[in-house]
C-alpha cells in the first residue's frame, strides 16, 4: 500500500490510518439540516450548478426512501425556491452533501424582497383576470339566455 493514499484518523481516542482510495464520507442529515445541492448537467458542455438548500423531510417508502431538499436558485432579479426529491432514481441529476459553511449567495432582505415583488405581479395578475371577468358578464350578457348564464 502507498504511504501517500494513507492518513491518519482519531475517532474517540482511538488513531486509525485509513487508506483514502477506499474511505468514505457519511453525513448524518436531519429535517432542517444546510446542504449543497449539486444539479448535474445532461450535457458533458453544459456546466453542473451547486445551490444551497435545506432539507426538509424524509419520505420513507419501502422500495424508494427519498429525502426532499427546498433549495434557492438565485439570479440576477429573481430568487426562485425549488423542490428536489433525492433517491435512487433521480442519482444522476441530484447530488447533495452536508453544508460545512454558512455562506449563502445572497441576503435574506433581498430573497424576500424578490419574493414580494412576484406576489405583487401575481396579485395583479389575478386583479386583472377579475376585471375581464367583469367586464365578460357585464358585456357578452346578451348572448347567453337566461338558462345558460353562469
């Protein structure tokens, strides 16, 4: 064995040396746990995206146990929550491991900001479907009888 491929570990006391070809890393994730969610690209030119999340529960199916990870996707104006459900199945397009740092892209006054911003385009949105409502009920009347109306 190369004395470059071991280290040395102390866990409780005890030194170990590990050989680091054949280590692996174990992370105790629990519901609100910060993590790093790497995106993988389908395309090798494409590059992967990593966003920070937290996980926010468990789904304990007995042939596919998923863990649901709420993740921030951030951009020049907008600030979008998005929903990632990792298991065995989605492997290839999700990755995540245990956040080791606080360091999050952006200030919570501005994701909230951005988030208010799109309620206000929505609430218009909907403020505007009412009016053509209105005026639908208000203009077209006369062509529907009184059978069919509403």
């Amino acid at each position: 064995m190369s004395k470059s491929t071991l280290t040395t570990i102390e866990i409780n006391g005890v030194k170990m040396e590990v050989d680091l070809r054949y280590a692996k890393r174990i992370d105790t994730l629990t519901v609100g746990s910060k993590v790093k969610v790497l995106i993988k690209s389908d395309y090798a030119s494409s590059p992967s995206d990593v966003h920070s999340g937290v996980v926010i529960g468990f789904e304990p199916f007995k042939d596919l146990p998923t863990i649901v990870v709420c993740y921030l996707v951030v951009s020049y104006s907008t600030s979008e929550l998005k929903f990632a459900y990792i298991n065995e199945t989605t492997a290839k397009k999700y990755d995540i491991i245990a956040s080791v740092d606080d360091d999050l892209p952006i200030k919570k006054a501005d994701v909230l900001s951005q988030l208010d911003k799109e309620i206000d385009r929505r609430r218009n949105e909907i403020d505007e479907l009412h009016r053509k409502r209105h005026y639908f009920l208000k203009n077209f009347n006369t062509y529907f009888t009184t059978e069919n109306a509403e």
